[in-house]
C-alpha cells in the first residue's frame, strides 16, 4: 500500500527527514529513495509531493520506496484510473 504526503522537514547533514500523510509523519533515510525517483535525496524540498510505502520499524513507521511526484509548487501530474 502506497500513500502520499508532503515533505514536512529536512535534515540534510543527517540525511533523513520526515513526510507528512495521514496526519502521521513518517520517517525517511536517504536510502530510503525508489531507483524509479527522478529526484534524489539532495534534491529534495520541503513541500516536495512524494509517494511511499510505510513499513513497521522497531523505531516507529517509516517510509521506503520514496519517489518525488512533483517539486513544490510544480503542477501534480494527474493520475489514470484503472479505466484510462
């Protein structure tokens, strides 16, 4: 299950930060980045638009498979349903 959410804070010389989706923030690691991403971990903005899968983690959910949809203030690409 993949959910979206926005990226909340950033820390860049640590490099992890956390997305806010669901009201839940979740934590993400630079490693944390989809080989699908066209935008990396130094490349990311807060306000970025990301798409990721939350796992259970010891430590709390956390995001994986993090791919950035859309830059902040970048149009959303409009998504095809199932019949498109």
């Amino acid at each position: 299950m993949s959910l979206q959410g926005r990226v909340r804070s950033l820390y860049p010389n640590r490099n992890f930060g956390f997305i806010r989706a669901d009201g839940h923030d979740y934590f993400f690691h630079a490693g944390s980045f989809s080989p699908l991403s066209s935008v990396d971990f130094p490349e990311t903005e807060i306000g970025d638009l990301a798409q990721f899968e939350p796992i259970e983690h010891p430590k709390g959910v956390r995001a994986v498979n993090v791919r950035i949809l859309a830059k902040d203030g970048d149009m959303v690409p409009p998504t095809l349903s199932e019949d498109d």
